[in-house]
C-alpha cells in the first residue's frame, strides 16, 4: 500500500491513496491538518501482520521514529519514502520529521494475519493429533493469544501441550487432566540390631598386718577399697588401780575376692581377682508405612528433662525452666517411586542412649550426655530388595595401673603390689532395610487381630460399634476428570504435623525446644 502527503505552501495537507492486498489493509482518510508549530494532527494506519505500507511524502524526510518496536518497524527507504512493517498484533505511534520543521503523527494499528494465523493453527492441531493420539483437543485464536481446551490424561501431557502450543503465541492453558489414581503405598521395614560387648579384668592386692613384727598398718594402692584402721582406748579397774588399753580395729569394707587372714601371725590381705564378660543387645523391628514422595518418621525412646537457665536482667536471678530432649531408636525416611520402577529411599537412622558417665551437675541438677549413632544415606533398590547399613563400630580399650613404689619395681614378688583393671569395650550397629509396595486392606476383609496374653475385660454392650443398617453416609462419585489448576493445588505439600509438647505450667517444653508458660495454641 502507498500512502501520498500532498502540502501546499499555506498548510500541510495529507492526502491517501490505498493500494488493497489480499484485503489485508485498511486506511481512513486524513483531514487537513494545521502547521507543525500550532498543532501536530494524527493520522490512522492499519496494516496486517507481514504486511507492509509506503508513506510518500512532498517534502524531504529527515528522520522517523516509531514507537514499540515488536508491533511494527519504520524505514525510510528514500529522502520522501518511508516504508512501514506489520511484525506483530498491536497498536503504536509512526513520527516523520520533515524539511522546514513540520511533524506527521501516524497511529499504527497492526492486526493478525488471517491467512497465516490459519495456517500456523492447522499445523499446531496436526502437531497436536499426531503427539496425542485419542486426546480431544481443540485450539483456537484470537488477539494474538492461543486458547487451548480439551482433557489429557495427566500433567506431563498437559505441559507438553502447552509447550507446543506456545509456538503459535501467548497460550492460555483451559485443559482439563484425568484424575490420576491414589498414590502407592510403601511399607519400609526396618531392623536395627545394636551390640555390646564388654570385658573386663582386675587384679590387686592389698595387705593389712595386726601386729605383725609389732607393726600395725596396710599396705595398698588404694584402687580396690582397701582396709581402713581405725584406733579405739579402753579403760580397765582392778585391784591394782585403773589402767588405759588401746585397740587397733581394721575395718573392711569390700572382701573383693578373696580375703585372707592369720591370726597366729597378725598378717592378712583382701584379693581382687576377676574377669567379666557382658553382652547388651537391642533390637527394633519397627514397620512404617507413608505414601510415595511423603516423609515417614519413627522413635522408640524417650524424653529426658534437663534444666535451661532464662535470661538474666539487672541484679536478678534467671528463672530455671525445664526442656526436654528425644533419645533412643530413630527413623527418618522418604520414599519415591522412579520411572523405571525402583524405589529412591532417602534414609537417616540414629540410636542414641543416655551417658551419665560424661554427663554434668549444674546447680544440683544431673544432666547426662548423649551416646550417638546415626547414618544419612540414599539408596536406590527395587521392591522387597534389601540393603544393610554397618560398619558403625565403637571399640575402645581402658587400662588402669596402680603400683607401690619401689617395692612394686622388685622383680617377681612386686607384682604383688600391682593393681591392674583394664576395660574393653565393643559396640556395633547394623541397620537392614526393606522397602515394599503395598495396598491397603479391602472393604469387608478382617483386619489381622493382636494376641495378647490376657483378655481384657468384656465389652460393656453386646453390639458391635458400627453404622446401623441403611444409614450409611451418602459416597460422592469421584469426578473423572479436574482442571489443571486444582490438581496442581492437590498435589502441594500438605501443611506439616505440629505436636504439642508442653508439660505442665512450670514452662517445660518437648520438641519445640523453647521455654513456655502452658500450651501452645
């Protein structure tokens, strides 16, 4: 199309002729338009996508301007040609500065092209037919947006759709997703076995003499409770006066071993002889259940209190609070089922214990220590296949050597003035795991009963706890299929669990780990 502008030398006229092609093009007539220095009039073009229209001009131009770049391009092809380019549906504002100081204001509307739109949306539905075979699916256009309607039956047909639908335009998703069925239940079966063995040895003597050698005492290294000596006076009367006698008493408070004693030479000796040898074993055999992509959690244990002094402002004194912290047999786990049928477990196992041996005293009170054993791991096996974590061993050894100087370093005979206690400790942890696909019981099937060894008292009615006859709550059908915005909002994580631990009002807090004055709410 060609566009002529006609000035005469008292106003600035713009005259259009319109050349039609393929009825893509449109143009309205231009009214007479006053000097650039009193007022700039604007002008209509309309013009398709892929089209293009020449602007011819009386006077020479000397520079165009135009203003969204993505909706329509200008080009002066010459010194009183400029030419205009159609790139996408749109309105926007076409400026040509000319000779003398005049301006021209054109407002651009650039419209889709029927022709091409068409063909672009037969291909996208051939597109369409040969990647979703037996899936309706219907497209449509207009504004330059592509509407795409219809049921896929899931999420990835649903994307995929989308992504190839976007190569005609801004895509505006209306499909509707099959409901998918429910998520497979996996049952994790888990063993943890934990060890201990211990051995111990002692050995030492310790001699006490009564009067041997008119000499009263003991000889020891002071490790196995040896004799104490104690000295007690007496008083005595008589015919010949009143006399004092002291007495010398031992007093033993462990014989230990062995204890020896000889009255006739004033000499005896407490033995400590022995070896030990102890094995702890505990095992938990615990069976969780979650659905797949879900965390399962799982701990046989306990809490133990421990104090938490509050903050402390000015000269007073901080308020002591009690909190309280989980031991024992732990399980964190989340399952997920891949593509190609296994199963992705990611898996935390912990044994702890309680260690007063290393725990503290603070103000009275005894905190003991944590013994930890805890793996985190990802694994990858198919159903009912295995995997064992071990390796976790602790083996320590503890030696103690007392000796009496001296006569402890004469060869032979000084070993009967050594004490010896040596402690070996070994202690192993082995975790078997074992994923399995799961469905839960039929309706009307007997649940598996417990036996216990006693029977609990009897029911207090005869009927069983269970809807009367007919008065069932109505099922709603299951719809066949949703939009894709709401099985998109099913499918987000849910909202987490949160257990109230509080104890009591004296501000003792379980597992949120901060002080309280009651409940949370």
């Amino acid at each position: 199309m060609r566009v002529r502008l006609g000035f005469s030398s008292g106003s600035m006229c713009c005259l259009c002729w319109v050349v039609f092609a393929a009825g893509s093009l449109h143009a309205q007539t231009p009214g007479a338009f006053p000097q650039a220095s009193v007022q700039d009039a604007a002008n209509d073009l309309v013009l398709a996508v892929g089209k293009s229209v020449l602007v011819d001009s009386s006077r020479q131009v000397e520079r165009v301007a135009i203003g969204a770049s993505d909706i329509a391009e200008a080009t002066a092809v010459s010194t009183s040609e400029v030419m205009v380019n159609g790139k996408a549906p749109g309105e926007t504002t076409l400026i040509v500065w000319q000779a003398g100081g005049g301006r021209q204001f054109f407002n651009v509307r650039v419209h889709a092209n029927a022709g091409v739109s068409g063909d672009r949306l037969d291909a996208l539905r051939r597109e369409l037919r040969t990647e979703f075979p037996g899936q309706p699916l219907r497209v449509s256009a207009e504004g330059g947006n592509v509407f795409l309607r219809g049921t896929v039956k899931d999420l990835e047909s649903s994307d995929r759709a989308t992504q190839i639908a976007s190569t005609a335009g801004k895509v505006v998703n209306l499909l509707y997703v099959n409901v998918p069925p429910p998520e497979p239940q996996i049952l994790l079966k888990v063993r943890f076995a934990s060890v201990d063995r211990t051995r111990g040895k002692s050995l030492g003597l310790n001699v006490f003499s009564t009067g041997a050698a008119n000499t009263i005492g003991t000889v020891t290294t002071q490790q196995f409770s040896p004799p104490s000596l104690s000295s007690s006076t007496s008083t005595s009367g008589g015919t010949g006066g009143t006399g004092t006698s002291a007495t010398s008493v031992f007093n033993v408070t462990s014989l230990l071993n062995i204890f020896l004693l000889r009255p006739d030479i004033n000499l005896g000796a407490t033995i400590q002889a022995l070896q030990t040898d102890g094995v702890l074993q505990v095992l938990a055999e615990p069976n969780l259940l979650t659905t797949n992509g879900k965390q399962g959690s799982f701990l046989a244990g306990g809490q133990y209190p421990y104090p938490v002094v509050q903050g402390v402002t000015g000269g007073g004194t901080g308020a002591v609070t009690i909190q309280f912290k989980e031991y024992g047999v732990r399980l964190n786990f989340i399952p997920t089922i891949t593509p190609r049928g296994t199963i992705r477990l990611q898996v935390a196992p912990e044994v702890s214990a309680l260690d007063f041996v290393d725990g503290v005293t603070i103000s009275g009170f005894t905190v003991p220590a944590l013994t930890t054993r805890k793996v985190n791991t990802e694994v990858e096996l198919n159903e009912g296949q295995s995997f064992v974590i071990g390796g976790l061993l602790d083996n320590r050894e503890t030696k103690s050597l007392s000796k009496i100087p001296y006569i402890g370093d004469v060869p032979i005979l000084g070993k009967l003035f050594h004490s010896m206690n040596v402690n070996h400790t070994n202690t192993e942890l082995i975790v078997l795991v074992t994923p399995e696909i799961v469905n839960p019981i039929p309706a009307g099937v007997a649940a598996p009963d417990v036996k216990f060894p006693d029977k609990f008292l009897p029911a207090n009615t005869a009927a069983p706890l269970s809807n009367p006859a007919g008065t069932a709550a109505a099922q709603t059908p299951a719809p066949q299929t949703v939009s894709v915005e709401k099985l998109v909002r099913s499918m987000q994580p849910e909202t987490p669990l949160v257990i109230d631990s509080s104890y009591g009002p004296s501000g003792a807090v379980g597992n949120a780990g901060a002080a309280s004055s009651g409940p949370t709410r």
